[in-house]
C-alpha cells in the first residue's frame, strides 16, 4: 500500500488541534497547546496535540502540563521522546545528563536538527560545548509552556546552522496576570531531591508582571557513588502597552554531572569482561587503588571495559534576551530580540595512566620517567577539556499582514568566540581529597592542546503566506545562509604524541548558500480535515569545534584539502500529510483527532565521523577521521492519533517508519568501506508509543509503553543491538485541601515499570567490528508534592 493510500485510509482516524505555530518569520509566537485545547472540547481530557493547524510541515506540540505528567522536571528533548519519529535517551529519567544522550529524529541525529527557546539559537546539542546549550539548562523545565517538534523542516525563521532535519522549538511561560506562586517538591530512587519554586508578581505599575524561579536537584546515579544535579534560577519580565510588547528572560545554570562510562563492544582480544555497567569507584579511593597494578594498569581481563575514577561533566551557563514587538500599525509588526550566552566548564575524566594509549602520549611529555610518580603516585591521571563559549546575537522580523497575505522579512545573526583546551592532572595518592567529581582541577602537568575558534552567521529569509481562497493556503520563500569561521591552535600538540596528528590547522573557511527554497500548501478537505504539503532545503555549517570540525582533522594538509572540495551537507526534505479532528458518537468514543504524514529526503555530501582509535571515544582521543560518505536516501512515516472517550479517557498511539540507506560506498584510504544499501546505524526502521490517559474526580493517570526496534551498531550493519519494550506509569491525587493549598496535588511516577534489563543506547563510530553502549537504567520511583499559592 502507498504511504498516500495509508494517508487517504487514515483520514476517519485523523486529527487536528487550533494550535498554529508560527509561519515565515514569527516562530517563536506560536500559542501554548493548552491554550488551543481550551479553544476545542473542554470535556475531552487533555492529551498531547498530535497536530497543528494551517502548517504545511509536520508540526506536532506536548503543553507543560504534559510534559510534567511525563516527569517532574523532566526535559523537553525528554518529553518529546513520545512523539512520532522520535528517539531519545539518556541514563537519568529526566533526560538531563548530555555525555551518554542519544536523540534521532526521521533519521537524522541530534547534531542535524536545529534548536531554539523563545526563538534563541541553542546551537547544535553536541556533547562538546561549542555553539550553545541544552533546553533543560536554558530554562527550568517547571516553566516551559510548551514545546514543538517541526519533525520535516523547520521554520525559515529558525535561528540554527544545523536544522537539516527539523527543529525542536521550546517556549517559556508567561508571568501569570495575579500574585501568587509555585511549589514542588519530589523525592524518590537513589536518594533523589527536586525542589521548584515561583513566584509571580501579577500586574503591577499598569500592565507589567514577571516572575523568577529556583529549582535545586539531587540524585545519586543508579549504578555508581556519584549525584547528578544542580541549581538553576531563571526570571521573566513583560511590559504591555498599545505599541507593543517588551520581554526579558534571564537563566543561570549551575550543574555537575558524574557521568556513566559506555560498555565496548568488539574483537574478543580488545573486548575483555562484558559488565553490565562501567560503575566509576569514586569515593572509595582504596578500591581505586587496589584495581591497579604496580605500574597502574588495570586488570588485563577487563581489555577496553577497564573502570575509572570517575568521569564528569561540569556546566555553568548565563543566558539572557531582551524582545521588543512593535505593533507598527493593525498590519504591520516589527519583531528585534537581543541576546547573549556565556558557558564555562569542564569534561572530566580520571583513569588509569596505562590504557587506551595513554602511556605513549605520557612518554613524549617525560621521556623515560616514572609515569606513576610523575601523576602523584596514584596510577590515574586527570583528563579535562574545558570550554568557554560567548555568544552574542540579534534576530529581526517584519511581519505585514495585507488579509490575503502574510510577508515576513528577517534576519538571524551571530557573533561566537569559543576557547577549548585539553589538558592532564596529577592525581595524588597522599590528597586524593583534592579530586572529585565536583571540582576543577588546577595546575596541569599537561596542556596537550589550546583551540580557540570565532565565527559570524548571518541567515536572512523572506516568506510569503498567500490564502488563495478560504480552504487553499500556499507558502513560498527561502533563507540564505552564511557562515564566517576561522579558527587557530595557541598550543599544539608535541610531536608523535596523538594518534593522527602532525599538527592542527589553522585557518579560515566560509561557507555560503544563498538559495534555500521552501514551498507548502494547506488544503482544508473539509472543515474538520486538512491535507498539508511541504519541500524545503537546508544546509548543515561546519562545526568550528568537536567531532566533524574541520579544524579537528590531524594536519594543515588534511584541512587545506578538506577545504577546497568539502562541500556542507544539505538535504532536502519532502512532507505530506493529512491532519483532522472529529467527534464521535459511538458508544464510549466521544473524539478522535491526530495526524498521518509521509516524507522523503535526499541527503548529500553526508559526513562521517570515524574514532581515530580502536576504542570509539577513547580517552587518549585524537585527529578526527572525516569522511564524506555521499548520499543518503529516506523514505517514511508518522501516524499519531488519540481516541478520546470523554473527559475520563483517551488512548494515544504514535508509530512510526523510518528507512535510511547510504547511497553510496566511501573510501578508506585505498580500501572500500561497503556502505552502499547499508541502513543508517542508531536509528530504528520501527517506533510506537501507547499512552493510556485516565481523570476521574481527584484521580488521573498514564501507562505509556514504548516500542523500539533492532538499531544497527555500525556503518556497515555487521553489528546490531535488538530492539525492546519499556513501560513507565504516573499516578497522580489531587489533595482535598483548598483552604489551605491551590490545586495541591501529589504524583507517583515509575519509570521502567516491569524492570527490564538489556542494551538500549548505541555509540555509532566505526565502519565494521566495534560499537559502544548504555544499558537500561532499572525501575525507579519518584513522588512529587505541588502546589500553587
């Protein structure tokens, strides 16, 4: 059957909400879900909105209300995981820890999607800070109002270099127009505290309100002595008057998170014990000292699987904007919206001096010492790359509403100055006091490197929004992109010291694309049915840090050629689908409503990123092995739907196709990598997610089991993990006590409900033989008491 026949076929199961995120160049003013819900059946219990109206692009929201019920405090990139087309995970339920997170959506990794908050770029998600920041560390997830997955294309107006894939757009709330407050605090596995609480100002001085939040968390990791968690305080200030609207939003993040070490997979010599985790031994540093040999080597029988210290990621992050709306006249809005960034931290690791090359990267740095004296005596040694990013930006909308028409003209742009070094600690054995998990280390014995990297973007975009008639809506426009990098290397590795490097290059590259078409189409079949269409291209920037950074490759040769005939992959993305919305009248069923689309995507100039090392993210690291692997092919599709029966309950269902095959085989060196037909690895051919919904008097809550299927593990699909089933539930009582407490309320949520077991998080990094991965974090409890006041 042809993905249009199934759209055809679903049209009596579809769907649709009056949620209308943004078209052209207003992006960041689409309205909260929860405000369309109330516009709809305010007897129908409330549920995801599996649709947005009047889009051309598949454009699927989950409220705030929603993504709490998830959660307490979870993340948005989290809280979306139950979306069509949707994979996201990460060791910690609340999806907050970065270095073992893993997000595919339609194919297309996390670093191919674009980002914003409140339309704030939020750069490109890698682990390795360079270009921005984590939704869940740029404003407590209490006071997200909704969020939005533009799972085909994102919007023209989308401030991102890399949204290839879609975007992921996250909004704040707004201060509430009374004085009062929020309170919430939850406890539960592994000796977890999170304390929320808000203030709202309510109106004051005319039409001004603000509010500021704090939130502090806690928990100790499931599987090693290690607590995740942090402080984070954000604020929010909105000036009303008859020209306009003023906002300013300001976060501050604080965070340090132990992280989990990845299990290896590969040849049975280099493989050693298949532990279920790489539990990290920190506090007991005697059990430390006891897991080395004389000269600080680990058991040879645990090969790659060696254990660690510890390992950390240290985060501070200080974000702000300032927007002005003005309503020029009943037609015409000009938008400006000013912001800046600044994250300073730290990757951490301390292990053992002798593995995964470490030894040879030593000897050039103190030839023919003693490698355990010279780290402090303890046989490990600190390993750190510290970051430190200044964005600065300005994004800019002229939106003319003629009636027939919407014209919006903007412009995005960003200065970035970024700094990143690597650098080596001793670890004394007579202070091991001095080296935690929560600390930066100070003095280094080594700086293997300094990269300091600066950039400019400038992305303008027109759009036009034509009603042809009250049912045919067609929009057209297109974006430029343009991109300004140079970076340089104060301090270079000493010869034959890192696997694959001469020298890193200096060096400037500009990358330009003047013509990024959009074309869409909204057809309203019927007043409760609309047909969408939409084909877009985008481009992806070279990244000027980490992983597929050109200034990353291993000699100025490397980067003068990589230069001259590497061209930024683009991909253009092809969606149509078919939402509505209808009541029922048959028995029980009371309303369904959701969304079917189909996409194809031609993907070129497709770079690999392959682990200079046999270990994928070894710790002695290296120069990155970048390989354009030509195109890739995606054929798909979504349905997501839900069945409601009232106001009591609803049943979600999202399932999802993906098929994602290179095109073509690549070179390495003169030996052929047989990818050709080869499946895209870390993302599943089959998703489906259930949610069952219930409200009964002061009872509500939702089972949801999730489906993933087989992931390949490699370029060449000789390796795999198989596919499972999890289960997680919430439970929530809202509390007889109104005298004293506004909607008082107190949730069980319980993740991983049936306790399963198994690999569930795949480390894509080699063409055949090795892969790395995460297990499935045990069944966990968490009880959360809220209220407002």
């Amino acid at each position: 059957m042809s993905l249009l026949a199934m759209s055809l076929l679903a049209a009596s199961a579809a769907m649709a909400d009056d949620t209308s995120p943004a078209q052209g160049g207003n992006a960041a003013a689409a309205p909260s879900p929860q405000d369309a819900n109330s516009q709809n059946n305010s007897k129908l219990l409330e549920g995801i909105t599996v649709s947005a109206k009047d889009s051309t692009r598949s454009a699927i929201s989950l409220s705030g209300s929603e993504i709490q019920k998830i959660l307490p405090g979870t993340s948005p990139l989290q809280a979306i995981k139950t979306l069509p087309g949707v994979l996201y995970l990460t060791a910690d339920p609340w999806g907050n820890n970065e270095q073992n997170a893993s997000l595919f959506v339609h194919g297309f990794n996390g670093q191919q999607l674009g980002y914003t908050m409140d339309g704030v770029p939020l750069g490109d998600q890698q682990y390795g800070n360079y270009n921005g920041l984590t939704p869940q560390r740029a404003i407590i997830s209490e006071d997200v109002s909704s969020v939005t997955l533009f799972s085909g294309a994102g919007d023209l107006a989308t401030a991102s270099t890399s949204n290839l894939g879609g975007s992921i757009a996250t909004f704040s709330s707004d201060p509430e127009k009374t004085i009062g407050g929020r309170f919430a605090q939850t406890i539960g596995s592994y000796g977890t505290t999170r304390t929320y609480a808000r203030f709202d100002t309510g109106r004051f001085d005319g039409d001004n309100a603000a509010y500021v939040s704090v939130m502090h968390q806690d928990q100790r990791a499931w599987d090693f002595n290690g607590h995740q968690g942090g402080t984070q305080l954000d604020g929010k200030f909105m000036h009303h008057d008859e020209h306009g609207t003023f906002t300013f939003f300001a976060d501050y993040s604080d965070k340090a998170e132990p992280n989990e070490d990845a299990i290896y997979h590969g040849t049975a010599a280099g493989q050693g014990q298949m532990p279920y985790t790489r539990a990290f031994m920190y506090p007991d540093f005697q059990q430390a000292l006891k897991y080395l040999g004389a000269n600080g080597a680990p058991p040879a029988s645990d090969g790659n699987n060696y254990r660690n210290y510890y390992s950390d990621a240290q985060r501070t992050d200080y974000l702000t904007y300032a927007k002005y709306e003005w309503n020029i006249n009943d037609q015409l809005t000009w938008s400006n919206q000013v912001y800046f960034h600044h994250d300073e931290g730290a990757g951490v690791v301390a292990g053992p001096i002798q593995v995964a090359g470490l030894p040879a990267l030593f000897a050039v740095y103190f030839p023919n010492q003693n490698l355990k004296q010279v780290f402090g005596g303890s046989g490990y040694a600190i390993r750190t790359t510290e970051y430190d990013i200044n964005r600065r930006g300005w994004l800019s909308a002229l939106n003319w509403d003629t009636g027939t028409n919407e014209l919006s003209v903007g412009v995005w742009w960003e200065h970035n100055r970024l700094s990143q070094d690597r650098r080596w600690y001793p670890l004394d054995v007579n202070d091991p006091g001095a080296a935690t998990p929560y600390s930066r280390p100070s003095d280094p014995l080594i700086t293997q490197y300094e990269d300091g990297a600066r950039s400019d973007v400038i992305q303008p975009y027109v759009s036009d929004l034509w009603h042809v008639t009250s049912d045919i809506t067609l929009q057209a426009g297109f974006k430029s992109s343009f991109q300004y990098a140079d970076g340089w290397y104060p301090v270079q590795p000493l010869p034959k010291s890192t696997v694959g490097v001469t020298q890193y290059p200096n060096g400037s590259i500009n990358s330009h694309k003047a013509f990024l078409p959009q074309l869409g189409a909204t057809w309203d079949l019927t007043p409760n049915d609309e047909l969408f269409f939409n084909a877009q291209q985008n481009m992806r920037q070279f990244a000027t840090a980490n992983n597929l950074s050109p200034w990353s490759m291993g000699s100025q040769q490397a980067f003068d050629i990589f230069k001259q005939t590497v061209q930024p992959e683009t991909a253009w993305v092809y969606e149509l689908g078919l939402r509505s919305q209808h009541d029922l009248d048959a028995g029980p069923f009371t309303a369904i409503d959701g969304q079917v689309s189909a996409y194809h995507v031609n993907f070129s100039n497709r770079l690999l990123q392959i682990s200079p090392t046999p270990v994928i993210s070894s710790i002695v690291g290296g120069a990155t092995i970048i390989q354009n692997v030509g195109d890739v092919t995606t054929n798909g599709a979504d349905f997501a739907a839900t069945l409601h029966m009232g106001e009591h309950f609803s049943i979600y269902d999202a399932l999802s196709y993906n098929n994602s095959k290179y095109d073509d085989n690549y070179l390495s060196g003169s030996t052929v990598v047989p990818t050709s037909g080869k499946k895209v690895p870390g993302s599943p051919e089959w998703m489906n997610t259930v949610i069952l919904s219930a409200n009964y008097g002061r009872y509500s809550g939702q089972l949801i089991g999730a489906s993933v299927g087989k992931v390949y593990a490699t370029y060449t699909d000789d390796l795999s993990m198989p596919g499972y089933f999890l289960m997680s539930a919430q439970l929530s009582y809202a509390l007889p006590l109104d005298q004293v407490f506004h909607d008082a309320k107190l949730s069980l949520n319980v993740t991983n409900l049936a306790n399963r077991k198994g690999d569930y998080e795949v480390v894509v990094g080699a063409a055949s033989g090795t892969y790395n991965s995460y297990p499935i974090p045990p069944r966990q409890w968490f009880l959360t008491f809220s209220t407002k006041f």
